[in-house]
C-alpha cells in the first residue's frame, strides 16, 4: 500500500520551474530515497510535501487524503515528520526543550514513552539533555534534529541529507539508527548525497535531474546501472 503518492509534481521559483512533473511513490514501510546533484531539486521536493513550499501544478497525497489544500502544520498533525538540511533545531533550547517541543500534543505519559526511545536510539542526547542546542557537535545536532522528528510520532519521516557535514563515523552511525528505525516499521522518503549509502539503506530509488526523475528503479539494480555508478558512484 503506498503511503504517499505525488504526481505530475511541478514547484516554481519566481516563474521559473525548478521541479517539473515529477511523480513517484512510498509505500507503507519503505525507504525510498532521492538521489541528484546540488540543485537538483530534491529539498525542494520535501519542502512541498511538508507544506513548506507551495505546488504549481499536480497532486500529493498522503494516506489518501489531498494534502495541497492543508498547511504544514495540518500535514505535521496528519504524521508527516521533517527533518530539514541543516537541521533545524532551536540553538536556544536545551536538548529536553527541543524533545518537549515536538510532542506538545501529546500526553505526558506518551511523552516519557517516546523520550525514553529516543535516548535509547541515542544514548549521547539522554548525556547531553540540559546542554543548549548551539552547543552541540555537528553529528549531536543531527540526532536532535532525527530524535525531535520520532518524538512528533510521524508516519512518514522526510530526511533531508542526514549525512551532510558528518564525519564518516557519525555518518554510518545515523544510518544504522535509519535502518533500525525502518525495521521497528517507519516510512522513509531519504534524500542524500552520498549515493552509495542512499541505496545501500532503501529498498527502491528515484534518479533525479535538473527537475526531473530520469531514472527509477529497485536499489539494487541502479547500483549497478552504469549511468548511476557514472555519476553517483564514482565509476
């Protein structure tokens, strides 16, 4: 069953099409990731399912409702989680303010619930729990940004290059919490430049282009998809 589905998606910045009739589908428990260079347009892709940027034309529909007519807040409350580039958390807040944020709606039985998963994905943040958000190392940062993103209790979780700025450490170690997280029954849409861990970790993949998808297929076969390994993989 797929849990979201976007068609003949187009997106314009000062009339000039930056996405155009892009369209591709997550299935319910799926990592389904993004792939193309800077400026590709991916983020901006991410940025309209969230509502964070509006469609000029086409359908994106999440557990078979219209999303087009909500705003992001309303997609938030409907389950969809963001985890933009650059992380995103507040600098001003401790890591526990910036936890309780992202579960402002719900009980606190729920919370403690959640919290409690949270610093078991990510013992350093249960660590570093009163210590301001602008304080934290580039890969902490990134545990917030995906720990704050589980404490909404999303059902699809939008990440948008986990790994940028991450030693190569961090790095494997934010996609081992992205598997598990998939395993314990998580929705992945996953845009990331590192192409090879990209199709290492989704089941299926989207080649995009200038605005457009090129090329689609199962992970698996467009790791050895000549113009794939050309341009991503360093063929």
């Amino acid at each position: 069953m797929n849990l979201l589905e976007v068609t003949d998606l187009w997106i314009a910045y000062d009339r000039i099409n930056a996405v155009r009739g892009v369209s591709f589908t997550v299935g319910q428990g799926e990592i389904v990731t993004l792939i193309g260079a800077n400026g590709a347009g991916k983020s901006t892709i991410l940025r309209a399912i969230s509502g964070l940027l509006p469609a000029a034309k086409g359908s994106i529909t999440f557990a078979g409702e219209d999303l087009l007519p909500l705003a992001a807040h309303l997609r938030a409350q409907r389950g969809i989680a963001h985890v933009p580039e650059g992380r995103g958390i507040f600098g001003n807040l401790t890591v526990l303010e910036n936890l309780r944020l992202a579960a402002y709606a719900h009980t606190e039985a729920q919370f403690r619930q959640d919290l409690r998963e949270v610093y078991r994905l990510f013992p350093r943040l249960a660590e570093r729990r009163q210590q301001w958000g602008n304080t934290l190392s580039g890969g902490e940062q990134q545990m917030l940004a995906v720990g704050r993103a589980l404490m909404s209790r999303g059902r699809l979780l939008l990440l948008d290059e986990p790994s940028m700025g991450l030693a190569p450490m961090l790095v494997r170690e934010i996609f081992k919490v992205i598997q598990r997280l998939n395993q314990q029954g998580a929705t992945i849409l996953l845009v990331e430049q590192n192409a090879n861990l990209a199709l290492e970790v989704a089941r299926r993949a989207y080649i995009l282009e200038t605005g457009e998808i090129t090329l689609s297929g199962p992970s698996e076969e467009l790791q050895h998809h000549p113009q794939v390994v050309e341009a991503y993989l360093g063929g």
